[in-house]
C-alpha cells in the first residue's frame, strides 16, 4: 500500500477559504524586506495566499489585506503580476 500524502491547506486572503496550497498565489515578503509572488512555494519568508477568483483579487486590493498581512507597502508591479499569474 502506497502513502496518500496530505496536501497542505492555506487560507486565501480574499474570501477567507481554506484550500490546498497549490491552488493558490504565494506572495512572499523576503527577510530583506522585497516583496514578490513566489511560483515555487519554496521560498524563505513571510507568505501570503490568494486564489485565482477574480472577486478575492479585488477585495484583497481594495481592502489592502495583502500589505496588513506581509506587514509592508506592496508595489503596483506586484498586483499586476498577480493578475497576471490568474490568466
């Protein structure tokens, strides 16, 4: 019998659901403080998630949970690209 691994769940920041890690956009604040979206869910520092639903990216823009949540400002680039990784 082979082991079912678990998937590791997070909650997305815009609707507030947990879902599996991998359905969702890792933005990551780096321990040097600069901010990126993270593609390989590997890398070190502070993460936050959110899924690919269309009204989460706007709530999360709007309300600025991702800045409360990372604990810095986050550019325009980052939201972009973002939007881009949801296409």
């Amino acid at each position: 019998m082979s082991k079912v691994q678990k998937q590791p769940m997070r909650m997305c920041l815009g609707c507030r659901e947990m879902k599996q890690k991998t359905d969702l956009i890792r933005v990551l604040r780096s321990p040097e403080g600069n901010v990126t979206v993270d593609l390989t869910f590997k890398q070190s520092g502070r993460g936050a998630y959110i899924c690919n639903n269309p009204e989460c990216f706007q709530r999360v823009k709007k309300s600025r949970a991702l800045s409360r949540s990372l604990g810095t400002e986050i550019p325009e680039d980052i939201y972009e690209k973002i939007q881009n990784r949801r296409n």
